[in-house]
C-alpha cells in the first residue's frame, strides 16, 4: 500500500517486524483491531541470529497460533560444545533451526493473512505526545515520501537498536559496561564437519560462536563477541574464525564473502517499558547475551503477555498501563533473562568450562535439569494469570 492511499488512522501502530512485532501485530488482527505493522528494513530482511527456536519457543509459537512454523525448520536435539580442546555433546530437548529471514517473512504473512497492513522500508518516529487527543501521532517515513497517521496504542517492537522512545525517555536504557557485541550471517556452503541435528558452540574468552544447519542445509552463524576482540582481529570476519581456530572447527573461504550483519551491544535495560500511548516490547525492553537462545522465546512470550494490555490501552488509555506492563514483563521475561544471564557469565571463564566438559561428556544426562529448566514453560502455556 502505498503511503498517500494509506488511512489515517489505526488501533495500533507497530514499529518493527521482527519476532516481536509479527507476532503482537498477528495477536491483536485476530483479536479483530485495525494494526498497521511498519518496518524499516526493505523486507525480507537477515538479521544476526543465531536461529534456533528452542522447545518452549515452539510451545510459546502454538500457544499464539502460530506453531506451523516448526515445519519450516530443521530439527536439532544436540549441542556440540568446545573450548579450548575440550568437548562435549550434549541432549536437547528438540528445537527447531530456522533462518531469520525466513522465519520473519513466514511470521509477517501470517500477520497480513490476519488483516495487518504491512509496510517494508519505513521507519516510525514518535511525534511529541498530546494527552487530550485520545491518541498517538506518528511519523511514517520512506525514502521519498513521508505522512503522519494517528494510533491509540503505538507499540515499540523496534529491537536492540531501539530509538523510538529516544525523546519522550532519553535516560532510561541503560547499556551493560563489557557488553558484547552480535554478529551472524548464513551459508549456502560449508564443510561437512557442521552437521545436521546439532549446534555447534565454540567458546572462547573473547566470545562465542554458535553454528547450526538451517533450511535448505545452509548453515546459519550466530556469534557473541568482544568489541575489542573485533578490533583487534580487524573486523568481525577474522575475530569469528578467530574463535573458531581456538577450538579447532574448521573455517572456509565462503566466511570472507558472506553478507554479515551485526548489533549494538547486547546486554542492555529499560527501566519504563513505554510513554504516552506507547508500550516496548522484545529486545527493544531489554536483552541479555545469547548463550542459551531464548531471545526469541522472549519476544513471542512477551507478545502473549502485552495482549491483554495492548487490547486495553486501545479501548481505554491510562499512563498507569506502562507500570502494569513494566511490572508484567519482570515477572515473564526478566526472571528468565536473569538465568541466561548467569549461564552467559559462567562462560565466561574457559577455565572453569573447560574443567566441566570432559564430565558433560562422560555423563551427558547430569545436563538435563539445566536444559528441562532453560525450556520451562513460559506463562502462556501454563494458562495461569501473568
Ligand atoms: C548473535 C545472536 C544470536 C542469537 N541467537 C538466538 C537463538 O538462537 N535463539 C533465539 O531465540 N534468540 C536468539 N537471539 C536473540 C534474538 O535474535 C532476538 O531476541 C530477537 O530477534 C528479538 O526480536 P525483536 O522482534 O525484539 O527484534 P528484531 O528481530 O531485532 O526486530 C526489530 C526490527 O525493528 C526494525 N526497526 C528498528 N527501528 C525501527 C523503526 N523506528 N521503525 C520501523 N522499524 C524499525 C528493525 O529493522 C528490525 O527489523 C540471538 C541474538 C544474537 C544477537
């Protein structure tokens, strides 16, 4: 559609089109309300991920109606772990690898199936709010062209590198001191060694990173690393196949050809999730290092949790909704970031991994408490009040 034809106004207005804004903008279509999904990236998009959607992600993804999407990708119920010289495979509770291009062009038609009108290649901004006009005006800008539409609820699914609420709360994101850095890209090419079923996890002191096979067989690679390893290896290329060297995977010449894409720092909190009219949801809320792959749970979970809210912020606006959600989202999504956060600092020291691995290894099941409580079930499976 295009911007001059486009109605002026909307139940909501969602900026981003990642997991979290797909998923929310599908959500609030079925629950019959006007959305309009904005994203501004010329779609589809790749984005650094390490594209697993882990056991309870599946289950978050039904639970939302959208649990078809397993099909599309390749299972895997192993993690091959090594730092230094050390090994270990470990069992998975199934997941299911998917490219992240692939993944969010599936999600984001859905959402159109279910009514949302989705626009590539346009950015959100915040006008400055006005608190008698009953909504939220935002600015829709493409390259050529831009207008102003109005929403009841905006919603903020705008990931790490969020800007959207950068004038109504400039001081309340707070970025981690020795946070790292995201980096990732996929294959159509790659040695054998990188085989189906498995991810594939080099640990090192500047980072990690992990492999798995996707769609097609391709290989997608996800990596967590220091900024100063990046420079100091030359740029993002050299310091993953620095890692990799470091435990002996193997790396190849289609790594130095690949389209790479990376973040901003990964570890990072919101301390408000929203402003006037506008609630924040997925990384845009707050994220940790992505060890144990969650990141995507998170968002699916969050848009299960922000419904009832959202639903209520269209009907009837009150600021005390962005302490409800603040408040909702510690509950669902912080405590579980916080276990991450834990696994991610453990790794940190390859000492310590490396004495724990030959034991993994000779008694693979002893993981499986960590892996049973990493792939818990989020809130909205459980069916009990959040
Ligand atoms: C290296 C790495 C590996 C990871 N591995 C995994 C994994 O294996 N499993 C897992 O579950 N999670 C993983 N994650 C986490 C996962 O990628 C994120 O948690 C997930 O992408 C969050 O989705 P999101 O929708 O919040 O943000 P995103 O997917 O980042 O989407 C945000 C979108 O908003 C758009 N946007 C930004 N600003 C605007 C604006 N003003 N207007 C319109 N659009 C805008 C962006 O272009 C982007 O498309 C990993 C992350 C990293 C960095």
């Amino acid at each position: 559609m295009h911007l001059n034809t486009l109605p002026r106004d909307w139940d909501v207005v969602i900026a981003g089109a990642g997991v979290a804004g797909a998923v929310i903008a599908y959500r609030l279509a079925c629950r019959g309300l006007r959305v309009l999904l904005a994203e501004k990236a010329a779609w589809p998009r790749n984005k650094a991920c390490g594209g697993c959607l882990n056991a309870a992600t599946l289950r978050a993804l039904d639970h939302a109606g959208l649990g078809e999407v397993r099909q599309l990708g390749r299972p895997y119920a192993q993690l091959a772990l090594a730092s230094g010289q050390r090994r270990a495979t470990l069992p998975l509770p199934e997941g299911r690898a998917l490219s992240r291009r692939r993944l969010d062009d599936w999600l984001v038609r859905q959402a159109m199936q279910a009514g949302v009108v989705f626009l590539d290649s346009t950015q959100v901004v915040l006008r400055p709010a006005d608190t008698q006009s009953g909504c939220r005006r935002v600015l829709l800008r493409q390259r050529q062209v831009q207008c102003t539409v109005s929403a009841r609820l905006v919603i903020g699914g705008d990931g790490l590198g969020s800007r959207l609420l950068r004038e109504d709360a400039p001081d309340e994101l707070h970025v981690a001191d020795g946070s790292r850095i995201g980096v990732g890209t996929t294959l159509d090419e790659a040695p054998a060694f990188y085989t189906s079923g498995r991810i594939h996890m080099a640990c090192a002191a500047p980072g990690y990173v992990g492999l798995v096979r996707v769609e097609s067989n391709r290989l997608n690679i996800g990596a967590a690393l220091d900024p100063d390893w990046i420079k100091r290896c030359g740029g993002p290329v050299e310091a993953v196949k620095g890692v990799l060297r470091q435990v002996g995977f193997p790396s190849w010449g289609a790594l130095d050809e690949a389209d790479w894409h990376g973040t901003p720092q990964l570890t990072r909190r919101r301390t408000r999730l929203g402003s006037e009219r506008v609630l924040i949801l997925g990384d845009a809320a707050g994220y940790v290092e992505p060890f144990t792959g969650e990141g995507m749970g998170w968002a699916v979970a969050g848009a299960a949790a922000l419904e009832p809210l959202a639903l209520e912020a269209v009907f009837a606006w009150r600021p005390a909704l962005v302490e409800r959600w603040t408040a909702r989202h510690a509950r669902v999504i912080r405590a579980r970031q916080r276990g991450c956060q834990g696994v991610a600092a453990a790794l940190r020291r390859p000492r310590l991994l490396q004495a724990t691995l030959p034991w993994l290894d000779a008694v693979p099941a002893s993981v499986a408490p960590l892996t049973a409580w990493l792939n818990r079930d989020y809130p909205c499976n459980r069916r009990e009040a959040q």
